[in-house]
C-alpha cells in the first residue's frame, strides 16, 4: 500500500488517539538507500499539457506534430475495408476474395474469438452466455443477425456493440473479412434451399439428406 492510502489511516487513527503518535514515517532522507519512495516521480519537475514554457521560442509547452503525422484512429485508405462502412452505408459485399481457404481461415479465428460466447455453432449456445446476468451474447445465425450487411458485422469486430468489447486490437483486418464471411457461412448451413446449391452439390445432398 502507498503511503497517499496510508495516510488517511493514520490521520482517522490520530483522531481517535490524540495522545497517540501518527505512525506515518517520515520522508527519507536524501541517500538512505533503505527507504523506498515509491512517488518520486509525481514529485519530479514536470511539464503538463497547455503550460507555457521558455524552452520554446512560440512560449508553449505543447509541440507542433511533425508536417505529415496522421492521428493513429484517422481511417487511412478505403474506410469500406477498414472500417465496414463506406459513404455512411455499411459495405454490403464482403471486399475480399472468399475463397474456400478464407472460410477455413474465418472458422479457425472465429473459434477462438467469438464462440467462447456466440457458440461453436454460432447460436448463441455457450457457458458464457448460460452464465450472463445481463444481455446475452446473441446467436449470430438466427435471421435477425443474418440479415445486417457484412459492414455491420465487421463494425461489432472492430468497435465493440454494448456490453461486447471492440476486438479491434487483437484481430487484424485480413482476419476480420474472414470471420464475417464465417458468420454468414454459418447461417447459410443453418438454413439452406436446396435449389440454393450449386447443381452437384444438390445432387449429393438430395442423395444423402433423408
Ligand atoms: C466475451 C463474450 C463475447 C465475445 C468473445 C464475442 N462477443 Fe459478440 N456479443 C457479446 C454480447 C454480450 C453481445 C450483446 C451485446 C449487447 O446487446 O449489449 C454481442 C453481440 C454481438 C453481435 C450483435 C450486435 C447487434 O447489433 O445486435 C454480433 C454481430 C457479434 N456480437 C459478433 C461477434 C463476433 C464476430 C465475435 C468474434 C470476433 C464476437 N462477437 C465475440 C459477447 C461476445
């Protein structure tokens, strides 16, 4: 415990017990290499924001950016890849290739990242979600879900939604198409005409459906 929670203590103490002596010790002196002070650095010389200075020929503490700094939460290049949203409208196609691979890709990450809550099966089937007081993760394959645009699915990876957290720091771009593009996957199984398949595909499952 620093001595900042400390002291109230001791003054509750002192007032409790005039004749008592306040335990607090007192400051060290300099070189005694025993006592650890732990709030040096709050106590340093120190600039804060908006202060002025001399340092400086313009009198201000705060520094110019170097020409060309871009804010690290600007959307740089195409706001419909980085951010799902192009033009104030959710993208409605995811924007890369899905390939047979994404999709492998886009269930390996979405099992590590989301079905913890959503469900292997993305239906909202989890310990998690048995276990919240509060809303629950909903399934993400029911029609409600399925019908948001991919944009609006990647959005939630990105920025969070309510009581869901942003995954944004840990899953990179590449990763997120993938794991939309999984989640669409996953409702497309859940609910697909056979007419839907492509011919041999249809074929086997009228084959093999009973
Ligand atoms: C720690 C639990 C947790 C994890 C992990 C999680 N979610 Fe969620 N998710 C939630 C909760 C809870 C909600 C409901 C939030 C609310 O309504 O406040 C939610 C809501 C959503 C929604 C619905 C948003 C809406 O508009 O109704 C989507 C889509 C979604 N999550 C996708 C994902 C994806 C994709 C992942 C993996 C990258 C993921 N979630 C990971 C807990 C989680």
């Amino acid at each position: 415990m620093n001595r900042g929670r400390l002291l109230p203590l001791a003054c509750l103490a002192a007032a409790l017990c005039l004749s008592c002596t306040p335990s607090t010790p007192a400051d060290p002196e300099p070189g005694d290499a025993d006592a650890l002070d732990l709030e040096r650095m709050l106590r340093q010389a120190r600039y804060v924001p908006y202060q002025p200075s001399e340092l400086f020929n313009d009198g201000s503490v705060m520094r110019r950016p170097p020409e060309g700094t871009v804010p690290n939460d600007r959307a740089t290049g195409d706001p419909g890849l980085t951010r799902g949203v192009a033009g104030g409208a959710y993208v409605t196609r995811i924007p890369v290739p899905v390939t047979l691979d994404l999709l492998r890709y886009g269930k390996e990450r979405f099992e590590i990242f989301c079905a913890a809550c959503h469900g292997i099966a993305g239906d909202g089937e989890s310990e998690v979600a048995r276990n919240m007081t509060q809303r629950r993760p909903p399934s993400l394959v029911d029609a409600r879900v399925q019908a948001f645009p991919p944009g609006r699915i990647y959005q939630v990876i990105v920025e969070g939604y309510g009581l869901m957290r942003s995954y944004e720091p840990n899953i990179p771009l590449g990763e997120r198409w993938a794991i939309v593009a999984y989640v669409k996957a996953l409702g497309r199984s859940r609910a697909a005409a056979l007419d839907a398949l492509p011919p041999p595909l249809r074929e086997r499952a009228r084959k093999e459906l009973p």
